[in-house]
C-alpha cells in the first residue's frame, strides 16, 4: 500500500510569491518574514492581502519554521 511512497520537494507557496517578485519587492518580503516581532504571520497576511497576493499566516508560519516543502529556503 505505501510502495513508492516519497516526500514531496520543490517550492512552497512562500518561494512561488518570491520567484514572481521584483528585487525590491522580493527583498522587502524577505525581510518582513524574517522579523516576525514586527511582522506576526497574521498582520504580514493580511498586508499583502490588501496588497493582492494571497498567502496565508498558516503558509508563512511554516516557512518560517521550516517545516514548507523547501525548508525555509
């Protein structure tokens, strides 16, 4: 029943949103992820929600605990 089975690898939604990014724009989130005092996953959700790129404080939290498919990367 589990033959074959494998984990998944490749990007989250995290590093999809970054590929798409401009340089100023990608760095701009990079930092923002990586302060989480001043940037809690639900208020940095909800600003780039009202910005038009939907990621979830649930996505956002995994990545930053590395526990995304790409490990936080």
């Amino acid at each position: 029943m589990l033959e074959g089975m494998v984990p998944k690898v490749g990007l989250c939604r995290v590093s999809k949103i970054m590929a798409e990014l401009d340089d100023s724009d990608k760095a701009i989130l990079s930092a923002a992820i990586k302060d989480r005092q001043s940037w809690p996953a639900n208020t940095l959700s909800t600003a780039l929600r009202e910005r038009g790129t939907v990621l979830s404080d649930g996505v956002i939290t995994k990545h930053r605990n590395q526990l995304c498919l790409c490990g936080g990367k």
